[in-house]
C-alpha cells in the first residue's frame, strides 16, 4: 500500500517570502527543495488528510478523486484549502465537532451546499469507528487553538498514525502512544529545530516518539524554513525519513 505526502511544510511553507535563509535560497533555485503547507494521500481509500492552501497543486499533480477527507485542525495551513474541494460533488469528512464546524462554514462560504453532497462525520476522541477502514482521533496539545488531534487509520492489516501538528506533551500521553504503537507508518510532527512546549514537536522529541511508538517505518513532517537543511536532518533522524512534497511511501 502507498501513502503520498503532498506537502511537507508548514503554514508560511518553504520559500517563505522574503526570507533569504539557507533553506529559502536553495529552495528558490532548486524546486526539490520547495515545501508546501502540510497534507497526505492515501490512495486505496482515496482519502486527503488535511486540505492544505496548497490543494489545487496538489490536486494537480495528483489527478486523482478524493472521497474522504480527514481534519487534523482548523489552523489555516490545514484546512484553508478546503474550497478547492468543490471538483467533487459527494466527499465525506471527518474531525473534531468543532473543527467540522469550521470546514462546514468554509464550505457554505465558498462552496455552496445545495448542489453538493458533503456529509459530515464527527468524531470523538479517543475511540475507534468503523467506516470501512477503522479510524481513532485522539487530542494533541497545539496551543493557541481550542481542539487539534491525531488520526490512526486501519485499512485492512496496515496501520498509518498521524500526529498532525502537536507539542512534545504528546509523549507523556500513555493511552495515544499506544494506540500508535507498532504502526506500520508513522507520519509526525517535526517543525523546528527545538521543541515549543505546546506547539509543535523539534527533532530530538520527534525522534523520541518515533523510538517510543515503534514503527515500521517513520517519516518526519511539517518543517519549517527554519528547521535543519534537508540532507542534515536525514542523518539525524536515521533510520527514519524526511518528507518532501510528493514523496511516495510504501507500506
Ligand atoms: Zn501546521
Ligand atoms: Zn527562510
Ligand atoms: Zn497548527
């Protein structure tokens, strides 16, 4: 099974405008080292994770039908691009009730409603659904905003654990840690160079949820401008992976 990801940065992606950084530089001359806003693929349930800003590109590119559509939080590099769904007219969407409320208003906002069959599914967290694949949506700190969680999805035999954007508390969450453990893909948060308490995960704690989850195989996402360059992280973070846009993993 193959799991893609779209986008391997963070809100003000990688160039950021007008930041002449290291990373910034090479990735203006060199488009591998591009990083648009954060989201996933899983193409044998045709399911997006996150509808990044960066959505029509990555549709592009991918020219595949979307039919499920899973929300991390209402942060707007995770959902701002939720408009650009309206090229399909049934998708079904699942998150916290309260950040469905925010795709359901950018959807009447942008979308319209009459002619489209989305339907919501609101999902608790910390308890596993069947829709055909099993899914369990558990909480993460990721302050200032009110709800953000993780996803873990069953499909068949595999299992794929996404933190979405979390801080470093995660790690002393004993009931999400195992509920991840032995996924056969984690996908984590990896945005600086340093942990932010509450925020988002630095390398030397986003390698320790890797250790303490045990996957088969993980890969490190959602990284900023400002993190280490590329290739400096892949030693660091070995045996684990970097993401980079469009990155095709197979599990
Ligand atoms: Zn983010
Ligand atoms: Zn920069
Ligand atoms: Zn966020």
């Amino acid at each position: 099974m193959e799991v893609v990801i779209l986008g391997s940065g963070v809100y003000s992606g990688t160039p950021k405008p007008l930041c002449n950084c290291e990373n910034c530089s090479k990735a203006r001359k060199f488009p591998l080292y591009r990083r648009t806003r954060f989201s996933i693929y899983i193409p044998k349930i045709r399911a997006l994770i996150d509808p990044s800003p960066d959505l029509h590109y990555h549709l592009e590119h991918l020219n595949e039908r979307i039919e499920h559509v899973f929300i991390t939080h209402a942060h707007f590099d995770h959902i701002g691009g939720l408009p650009e769904l309206q090229i399909f007219k049934h998708i079904r969407l699942y998150g916290h009730p309260k950040t469905l409320q925010v795709a359901r208003y950018l959807q009447k906002r942008f979308v319209g409603e009459s002619r489209w069959r989305w339907e919501y599914f609101p999902l608790e967290f910390s308890r596993w659904y069947d829709f055909g694949f099993r899914v369990y949506h558990f909480k993460v700190p990721h302050q200032p905003i009110e709800v953000a969680g993780g996803f873990i999805i069953k499909i068949g035999s595999k299992k794929i654990a996404i933190t979405g954007d979390t801080g470093p508390e995660i790690l002393n969450d004993s009931r999400a840690l195992e509920e991840m453990k032995g996924a056969d893909l984690l996908v984590a948060d990896m945005t600086h160079k340093h942990s932010i308490p509450q925020a988002h995960l630095g390398v030397d704690d986003a390698i320790k949820l890797a250790q303490t989850v045990k996957p088969k195989k993980a890969v490190f996402a959602h990284i900023s401008h400002a993190n280490y360059p590329h290739e400096e992280l892949e030693e660091m973070v070995k045996p684990y992976m970097v993401a980079r846009d469009f990155m095709h993993i197979n599990i």
